[in-house]
C-alpha cells in the first residue's frame, strides 16, 4: 500500500491530544493483512496527527474521515489509535 499526503485547504478540528492539526493521507491499494475482496476500494482515505500518532480509520472518502475525526474529537479517542504514517521505513534492499 502507498500513502501520498494532500494538502488540506481548509482547517479541521484540532487533535484531541495535542491541540495539532491533522493530515490529510490517500492510501492507494490494500495493506497486506487484507484479503484480496475486491468490495475493498482502491483508494482510501486517513486524518492523521503526525505528532502524536492518533489516526481514523482507511476509509472510502474524505468526507467518511472527517466524521470519523470528529468523533475521535467529540471524545471518542479510544476508537482508533495507530502509528502515525511517517514513521513508515523503506525495507532495505541487500543483494547477494
């Protein structure tokens, strides 16, 4: 799976933990815990906090990721708690 940030235009709810302005993330295919059921859409959609590492679940579109980053924002910070996308690293690649 591929994650591209996207500028966001407007301004959303700040985080619930540390008061930071979440990211706007398009994910491109399927995480390899996923099964290959193509009623999975292609492109997904996350808000995430870089500092903190609070994150809404892949979604179908953006709209679906603001609700679900207001409800983490209302008070349900509980729902989803997951690392934050950049601290994804490329595997190192060793020839032999």
């Amino acid at each position: 799976m591929m994650q591209r940030r996207v500028k966001l235009a407007g301004r959303l709810n700040d985080c619930p933990r540390c008061r930071q302005q979440p990211q706007h993330y398009e994910c491109h295919g399927r995480d390899r815990d996923e099964s290959m059921d193509f009623t999975i859409a292609a492109l997904r959609h996350i808000l995430a906090c870089d500092p903190c590492g609070l994150t809404t679940p892949r979604v179908d579109s953006f709209q679906g990721a603001i609700a679900a980053w207001d409800r983490l924002s209302d008070g349900e910070v509980a729902a989803v708690v997951a690392t934050s996308p950049t601290n994804v690293r490329q595997i190192a690649r060793r020839h032999v």
